[in-house]
C-alpha cells in the first residue's frame, strides 16, 4: 500500500463526493486530487527529489526529502500530507507551540527543504529563517493574520494555480512515512515507517483481521462507505490525521472545526448537529471535559452520532460513562498506541457494556515482553513488562541509530518496536495498562505510574484535571505530588480525593502533596506536559 496512491485510486471512483468541508470550502474527491497533484508539481519545480535521485546526490539515511507542516488545522494541512506524498517526498509535523530554538532544532534535525506555514508564523519564521539554509520553498498559507508574505515565499493557492495537476508517478510501498514525537523527555525525534507498515499498523479500515489486503479491496470497502467524520485534535499530532487517513480508506469525509487554534465545543457540537457527523475523535479527559460541560449549557441534536473515539491520552471511565448517560447509542472507542508502534489495542465501551480504563484487548501482533527483553508474556504469568509490536513497524528513528537499536530491538530473530508503556497480561489476555514507564515514581521501592493516581483523582466530580509527577524526597527517594484543577467554584479537601483515590489505588500510591491551580498545561493534543508540571511541583516544594 501506499497511501498517495490509496487516495488517487479511491478518488477515481468517488471524485464527486466531499473529501474535506472546512468552513465554506467542500471540496471533492476530485477536487483534493487536483489541488493535491498541483501541490506535487510545486514541490518538484523546487527540485525537491524522489528517493531514487536523492539517493544518487548523497547518502542520505531517508533517501527522499522532507516537507514541514507549520500550520494549524485546515484543508491544506492534509493537502500539504497528499502533495507530498505525490511527489515522493516526506511531510513531517511541526509543533506550532514550539519557540525559535526548538524550531531551528527540528528543522535542522529534518534536513527541512521546503516548508508549508499559515501566515501567522511568518514572523516566527522571518526571525530563524537565516538560520535554514537548507530550505528551497516557502510556501505561505493566507489566514486570518493578515502577516506579510515571508522574504521568499510563495503564496500557496497562487503556486497552486499555476501549477500543472499531474498524475503522480512510481509511488511505492517503501515509500516513506514521518512523524515527529516530543515524547515526555529530550528532543523531538522523527519516527520513520515504510507507508505499507503505517497503512497496516494505524491506517487500515476495519479490525486488523478484516482490512483491505489488495487496493482493489480498499476501493471496493471505500465505495460501499461515506462516514462522516470529525478529527477534533491538531492533524500535526498523529492521533488525528491517523484518523483523517483511516476514515478516507474506508470512502468517508473529513470535517474540520472553524476555529482550528483552539478547542471551541459549541462550534464542535454545533457542527456535529449541522453535518450530521457519524464519528468523532478526541484526546482524552482534556477534550471530554469541555465537551460534557458544553452539553450540560446547551441542547444539540446529536442523533448522528454513532462512534466517539479516544487516542493519544485515556478517557476515564467517569466521563465515558457521563457520555453515555447522554447519547445512550453511542459508541465509545478507547484506541491504545504511539508514534513508534501504531495501533496496539483497544476498549469499546455501550450503554450496556461495563466502562473502564486502563483494560484493553490486543490487536493481532502486539504483545508484552519481559522486563529484560528477552521473551514473550503469556497471558496469565502475573508479570510486569514492556508493551510491543512485531510484524509491521518503523525502520527508526532519523538520524539516531542508538535510540533506534533500544526502541527497536531484535529479540531471537524477530523485530520489535518498544515505545516505553508497562503492561501486564490476565488469565484471559487481557492487557492491562500501568503507564508509561518515563513518568513512573519511584517512592520507598515501590513504583507509582502517574496514569493510574490521575485516573484515580479523576473519580472524584469535583476533580476537573490532573496530573501526576514524582519529586525527591529524602526518605522515600520520590513522592507522589498531584497537580489538581478543581471544577469553578468547587472546594475539596486534600483528605476527601485521598479518600475518592483509595477506593481505586493502594495507599502508597496516594499523592503526599497536593498542588491546586486554575489551570493545567496541556499539549494542543490535550497530552499532559509532565516537564511543566514537575516544575511546578518543584516550585511549590521551594515555597
């Protein structure tokens, strides 16, 4: 598979159905395949390279180059995904969040030669733009900014315009794929995948036992579809354009809010009522939150929806269950997985199926391994070990071959992808999920995952947001400190959520130090920002 030409052959079949609806633009299949083959030829009058070439001019670990995503939510953020792939290069995320330094870094570190921004970075940009030498187009996107254009730069529809829409030429399966993680410590890496590893780990329609093995099946499966779908976290995390590329496999539409800058739920909700949306993602307590509170404000008709699915953080079972209390029919998706391994496992909750968290049913390929890496957990060995992927997984991380050999490592013939999270098997196979092993406390000997004290916290009705982070302590080595954002004009006691927490959590895992704030700092994604909150705690401690 290869997902430019997924999209070119699903396209053939049903041009006349809308592919993107963004504010006032509803663009066709048709349409998208147009604009996305003009953004090719754009990118190849630029002398950016296919893999063949570029591998003739130097040795260069990717063999094809990279295109950066500056940009918010929009059509042309997954035009700029498409074009790139039609023209055989690479698109990568850029967090719009970062500051100049870390922006050099990224780029740098992806060899950036060509670089498709909204125009309200064109400031950021004009400061370190002498810093990337390395770049040959600038292609600017009009918002509502009203910035200048940058020294050099194209104005995207324009280049467009001009260009010829040409049908792509010898895509293939080993064709790559990038995605930027930050992680929860160090730098930003680029995650690469071979695109017939990425359709099959994360982008397939269907079970991983029913998706389309031939792209005559893909089509045939696209024809019969048409979901409706809205992605509501930023497309420059892949939780959301995952679910932008899975939802066009299986034939659907992909709808984008108005305001892509931030989380609006009344414009969210208002769009699900008018377009009569069938999915919707989101990114855990951080998205379901403001969305439950919006619902209880105000009346929506959401009769069409039938699917709400959750990736990148969990969404508690306090809040599954809440949304289930008020759309009865709905299905809720908990979907378990990361940049390094795809889609690993996942939860459904109903209205009459019990909701939990942290319990997940394993996707074919995905097991634990032992805490030392060297063999399999069966089911019911009550063991603690490593989450991994076999079969269909990334080549590595770009330009670190070290980190690559400890994430990907090779057990007894058979490559495995690592990304960090613990887990451990029941009787029934069951994966339970503790949590990612980067944001573990070790307190007294004994180890805390943050997930597991948050979702407790998150028990409580009161309790709005939490985060969870360990500080030292000389006589325990770590304590578990609770940053906690309680609901408007609600007052809690430190003993009452020890009390909520104990009910779900053994003692030594309750928080020793509470820290309350009006507001917790999260990712776009709605991921926590564990380095903030240990600063925070920290702080706190000084004072």
């Amino acid at each position: 598979m290869n997902l430019a030409a997924n999209h070119e052959a699903i396209a053939a079949t049903i041009p006349e159905r809308e592919c993107i609806v963004y504010r006032d633009r509803r663009l066709s299949w048709a349409d998208v395949t147009d604009r996305t083959r003009r953004l090719a030829a754009v990118l190849r009058a630029h002398g950016l390279c296919t893999h063949r070439e570029r591998a003739k001019l130097e040795n260069w670990e990717s063999g094809q180059d990279h295109v950066a995503l500056y940009l918010h939510n929009g059509n042309e953020y997954l035009e700029g995904m498409l074009g790139s792939f039609k023209a055989r290069t690479v698109p990568f995320n850029v967090n719009y969040r970062y500051v100049d330094e870390e922006l050099i870094y990224l780029f740098r570190n992806a060899d950036a030669r060509a670089v498709i921004f909204h125009a309200s970075f064109a400031p950021t940009l004009a400061r370190i733009q002498a810093e990337l030498g390395n770049v040959r187009l600038w292609l600017q996107v009009e918002d509502e900014s009203g910035a200048s254009l940058l020294p050099g730069a194209l104005e995207y529809e324009a280049a467009l315009a001009e260009a010829k829409p040409e049908a792509p030429e010898g895509l293939s399966p080993d064709d790559l794929y990038m995605l930027y993680t930050g992680g929860t410590t160090g730098m930003p890496k680029g995650v690469l995948w071979r695109q017939d590893d990425i359709y099959k780990a994360a982008l397939s329609p269907g079970s991983p036992r029913s998706r389309p093995k031939t792209l005559e099946e893909l089509v045939a499966r696209a024809e019969r579809g048409g979901i409706r779908a809205l992605p509501a976290a930023p497309f420059m995390h892949g939780a959301a354009h995952w679910v932008a590329f899975t939802m066009w496999h299986a034939g659907g539409t992909i709808f984008i809010q108005s305001d892509p800058r931030k989380l609006d739920p009344h414009d969210l909700l208002e769009t699900i009522e008018r377009e009569k949306i069938e999915a919707l993602s989101i990114v855990g307590d951080a998205f379901g939150r403001p969305i439950l509170d919006q619902l209880d404000r105000g009346a929506y008709d959401l009769s069409s929806l039938k699917l709400l699915s959750s990736g990148g953080a969990i969404l508690t079972a306090t809040l599954k269950q809440a949304f289930l209390d008020r759309l009865p029919d709905l299905r809720i998706l908990d979907a378990l997985g990361s940049s390094e391994s795809g889609a690993q496992a996942g939860q459904v909750s109903t209205a009459d199926r019990a909701t939990t968290t942290g319990d997940f049913q394993m996707n074919p390929d995905n097991v634990v391994l032992s805490a030392e890496l060297d063999r399999v957990i069966e089911p019911g060995d009550d063991e603690e070990g490593w989450l991994a992927r076999r079969g269909h997984v990334p080549l590595g991380y770009l330009g670190d071959p070290e980190k690559s050999r400890r994430t990907f490592p090779e057990i007894s013939g058979v490559r495995y992808s690592v990304p960090g999270d613990r887990a451990r098997l029941a009787a029934d196979g069951t994966l339970q999920l503790l949590g990612r092993d980067s944001v573990t406390i070790n307190t007294g000997g004994e180890k805390v995952f943050a997930e597991e004290v948050e979702h407790a916290l998150k028990h409580h009705p009161e309790v709005y947001d939490a985060v969870v982070v360990g500080t030292p302590h000389e006589r325990w080595g770590q304590q578990v400190n609770a940053i906690v954002r309680l609901r408007e004009g609600a007052f809690v006691s430190e003993a009452e959520l020890k009390d909520t927490a104990s009910k779900h959590i053994a003692a030594y895992k309750l928080p020793k130090r509470f820290i309350f704030t009006d507001e917790i700092v999260r990712s776009p994604s709605g991921k926590a920002d564990y380095r903030w909150a240990k600063q925070r705690a920290l702080e706190s401690t000084a004072g």
